[in-house]
C-alpha cells in the first residue's frame, strides 16, 4: 500500500513539474529610466510610478527638469473615473451603479519615436445600491476603484514589458 502511494506521489509530481507552471516574475523592461508625465494629483500616476519603480531595474524620474535624463516617456493622455446609474426602482430609487476607470497612455523615446501609440484602456463594474446601507455601499465603490485602478496599472505594465526594443 505504500509503495502504491509513493509510486502515485511520483507520478503526480512529474505531471506538475513539465506542465510549464511557474510563479510570475517581475517585468523585465527594455529601458533604464522612465519619465512618467501624469498630474501629481493623480492616483493611477501614483501608483504607476510606484509599481514602474518596484521592479528595481528602472529608474523613475519625476522631477520634469530631468526628463532629457529618461530613455523613454510615459504619457498620461486622460486619466477618468466615471459613476453611471445602470437601473432605478419604480419609485425613483437608484438600485445598480456601473463604476468605469478609463487611462490613455503612450510610449515614446527622448527622440519622440512612438513605442506604444496612444492606447485606451477601459475597465467597468456593477454594483447594487441601497439606501439602507449607504455606508457600506460607499464603501465597496471605493473598493471596487482601488481594484480596477491595480487592474489597469497591471495590463499597463505588461504592455511596457512587450516593449523589446528601443
């Protein structure tokens, strides 16, 4: 009966180990330094400088005076939250919010050579609503943002990443 086991332990393990998982890595970016052009008041800039920053092998630079020191440029083209009513009750109520977060970005190189052309990423949320618990709803919409904005940060640093070449 042990021998059985071990025997399936083994088998299970080879099946794992050529099926190609692998934990994912931080990106590995064609260029050295950055200059990321957003409002200083910006959230979604925030949080791409600090995740841009994170990976260690590239330098950030903010500092608008130093931008001829960044290899490439990364433009904040529209960066927008917008609150739809999806539906209402009969009597007026709003009962469903769609939430949207929408960023316009490009790529450039010191010597204005498009590396992204302006792209558009758009992600949206539903969410219910009650007038009884408007607190707590209040609450899941700040949530709902702050995991859409993570969303987009993501799918804008895998974009920078498929960058190869300069």
């Amino acid at each position: 009966m042990r021998r059985q086991f071990l025997l399936l332990s083994l088998c299970i393990a080879a099946l794992f180990s050529g099926c190609g998982f692998a934990l994912r890595q931080a990106p590995s970016f064609a260029f050295n330094s950055i200059y990321v052009a957003v409002p200083d008041n910006s959230a979604m800039g925030a949080a791409l400088k600090h995740d841009i920053g994170s990976s260690g092998k590239v330098q950030v630079i903010t500092d608008a005076n130093q931008i001829s020191n960044a290899q490439v440029t990364l433009e904040v083209l529209a960066d927008q939250r917008d609150k739809v009513v999806l539906s209402m009750s009969p009597v007026g109520q709003v009962r469903e919010f769609q939430l949207r977060v929408l960023i316009k970005f490009r790529l450039r190189t010191a010597d204005s050579k498009e590396l992204i052309p302006a792209t558009e990423i758009m992600l949206q949320r539903s969410f219910s609503y009650s007038e009884s618990a408007a607190l707590a709803k209040e609450t899941e919409e700040n949530l709902l943002y702050r995991d859409m904005q993570s969303d987009v940060v993501q799918q804008v640093m895998r974009r920078l990443a498929a960058v190869k070449t300069l």
